[in-house]
C-alpha cells in the first residue's frame, strides 16, 4: 500500500511540472493559428481587390467567389461570426478593407488581440 502512495505522490509531482508546460503550448498554439487565419483572410481580401477592383461586401463573397473555402475559426472566440470588419475609409460601413479579432483577450506579449 505505500508502495502505491509513493507511485502516486511521484506521478502527481510529474504531472504538476508538465501541466502548465502543456497549457502555455495550447494558447502558442491559439496565437499561431490566429496569425495564419488573419494572414490568410487578408491575402483574399487583397486578391478579391485586385482581381474585382473593390473590396468584398463580407466575408461570405470571399466564400462565394471562391477565394477562401469557408470563413475560418477564431481561435481566441471560437466562431467564424466573431471577426472585426474594419471598413476601407473612416465613416464607410460597405466593404471589408481588414479584418481582426473579436477576441477581448490579450496575447502573451500583452498586446490585445484586437490590433492584431
């Protein structure tokens, strides 16, 4: 039996010093596919631009004519409605010029994912 309690304290301690490693690796991971998402809705949006001479209505006619397969995940919220469209001019509500997270949240360096 304390065979058994040693083999437990020691597999708890090893468990305690993996743990936050594997947690810190997840919200690496978070951050990278929001780069990769943002870089990516970007591009389209700069292809549609050139190709269409303005920029798309929404997301959905990135979708629609094919310029990305569906509009990807934020990580951060864990939906594809809660992206940011920043319009091309101030004060312009029609076209998607950029795109953000809608994730309150800050990053690991402290930058708030918003400005991303």
């Amino acid at each position: 039996m304390i065979e058994l309690l040693v083999v437990l304290a020691v597999l708890a301690i090893l468990a305690s010093l993996v743990a936050p490693q594997y947690l810190d690796r997840i919200d690496d991971a978070r951050e990278t596919v929001l780069r990769k998402n943002l870089v990516g809705l970007r591009e389209a949006v700069d292809l549609f631009y050139r190709d269409k001479g303005r920029y798309p209505k929404d997301l959905k006619e990135l979708v629609d004519a094919r310029y990305i397969r569906a509009v990807p995940e934020d990580p951060m919220t864990g939906g594809t409605d809660s992206w940011v469209i920043v319009p091309p001019v101030a004060g312009q509500r029609e076209g998607v010029f950029d795109v953000r997270s809608g994730s309150p949240e800050r990053a690991r360096d402290g930058t708030p994912f918003a400005q991303w």
